[in-house]
C-alpha cells in the first residue's frame, strides 16, 4: 500500500519536472496541431488542397473568368453566385469545367459544372453557402491551356453552413 | 422523391444560345449540424449530382458539394439542336434520382 503511494508520488513529481523544462508543453504541440481550428470543424480541408486535387498543380492565369457575387452577403445560407466564363465554345476552344471554392467554409469544395460546346455559353447562376466573411474563388479549365482564376471577397454578415 | 421545375423559352431557333432554368426542392443537409435534441450529428445528405442531356447527349453534369444551397436553383446555357426532349437528373447522396423531361421546340 504505501510502495503504490511512493511511487505515484514520484511519477507525478516526475511530470512537474517535465513541465518545467518545458517537454510536456512541446510535445503537446506536436501532437495536435492545430487542434482548436480541428475541435470546431472537423473537416475543415485548406483550400489549397481542395484545389490541387480538382485541377492538379498547375499554374493559373488571371482572365477570362468573371464572378458575380454581392459584396455583402446578409445570409450565409443562399448566396446568389455567378460566373461568366469569356469562350467561342466551338470544339476546338470550349470550357472544359468550372470549379468553385470558398477558402473559410468547412468544406470549400463547392461545386464543379462541366460543359461541353453544345453548351453555347460558359455561364451559371446559382445560390451557395457561406459561413463567414471569405474569398470565393472560381477556376476554368479549358479544353486546351492554361487553367484561368478570379477571385471575390464577400462579406457575411449571418452565416450559414449550419453548426 | 423531389419536386422539380424546369423553365425553358416556348420556342427556340436553331443555333439559338437558351437559358434554362432549373429548381428542385431538397434540404441540402450538410452533415455539420447537430441535433439540438440528442447532440448528434445529421447525417449528410445533398444533392451532389446534376445533368441535363439532350440530342443524346449529357450537353451539362454537374457536381456539388455542401456548399451548394438548399432548393438548389440553377440556370445554365445551352444550344438550340433539334427540337427534341431535353432530360435532368438530380441524384442525391442515397441514390435516389429525381427526374423531369422538357420537350424544347425548335423552328426554322
């Protein structure tokens, strides 16, 4: 009974000594990084990597891609978004696709729309979510070239997403 | 089964570049709520694919994610061919399909 005692008391003593020099708190660093953003959404992905896995890495352009989004955006849940990809569409110069991302949404993966030359013009209209103040970025990859990007702060004023 | 609208021009002229307008009604649930009742999460559960075919041909897909709406609407182009019926089909995380047919008139 008193050998159990003994030796508790020296592990716990043990560990304050690690927490003084400081051993403790690195290595709790190192195992959860970035654990308060994790804690609050769990798949939350960087858009960064929502981008590299829809369009490879590939370098953008600026051009040819416009947004239509409002500047600010009082409900989060339906946004009006558009774009306008400028494009003959003819079968040897089409859109391919348009990707949608927005950079602080869980998810911001948003949507992709794949056209083909019968679909005349490269144009959407459509509601989206948005959970906070953030960039919506658009990329359009071409049947040929280089993919082209535009980017839009919109500010959110409720936002949506659930949670 | 989701109620769908499709809003296309009464009559269109070959070659004529046409709006077609879409809506479905669906929640959308984006699987990042919870139920206030039993903390549990809800399920994800969207719309996450969309396409329209016509002449025999898918002429627009698209995919989406949670980040997309509920009821979604949507509004795309597409080129007059020959008068025909134009098909949608929404599939959702479940498989369930909805579907909805315009005939499109085409003249001269």
């Amino acid at each position: 009974m008193s050998e159990k005692f003994m030796t508790q008391k020296y592990r716990r003593r043990d560990v304050l000594a690690m927490a003084g020099t400081g051993v403790v708190a690195v290595a709790g660093i190192g195992l959860f990084p970035g654990s308060a953003q994790a804690k609050h959404f769990p798949r939350h992905i960087p858009v960064a990597q929502a981008i590299k896995e829809k369009i490879g890495d590939k370098p953008t352009k600026s051009g040819r891609i416009t947004i239509e989004l409002p500047q600010i955006a009082e409900n989060g849940n339906t946004v009006p978004m558009g774009f306008e990809v400028d494009s003959p569409m003819t079968e040897s110069d089409y859109v391919k696709a348009v990707h949608i991302f927005a950079d602080q949404n869980p998810n911001p993966d948003v949507a992709t729309y794949r056209f083909t030359p019968q679909s005349g013009k490269a144009k959407i209209s459509t509601r989206m979510r948005l959970l906070k103040t953030q960039n919506v970025i658009a990329i359009a990859e071409m049947s040929y070239g280089t993919p082209y990007m535009a980017k839009t702060p919109v500010k959110v004023t409720h936002g949506g997403c659930g949670g | 089964m989701a109620k769908a609208r499709i809003k296309v021009p009464k009559s269109v002229k070959k070659g004529e570049v046409f709006q077609v307008k879409t809506l479905i009604s669906h929640k959308m649930e984006t699987g990042l709520r919870k139920n206030k009742k039993t903390g549990k999460m809800i399920p994800r559960m969207i719309i996450n694919k969309f396409v329209c075919n016509y002449g025999g041909k898918d002429v627009f897909v698209s995919d989406w994610q949670a980040g997309i709406a509920a009821n979604p609407y949507m509004a795309f182009f597409v080129k007059a061919g020959d008068s025909g019926p134009m098909n949608f089909t929404w599939t959702d995380d479940d498989g369930n399909i909805t579907k909805k047919t315009v005939n499109i008139k085409v003249s001269g």
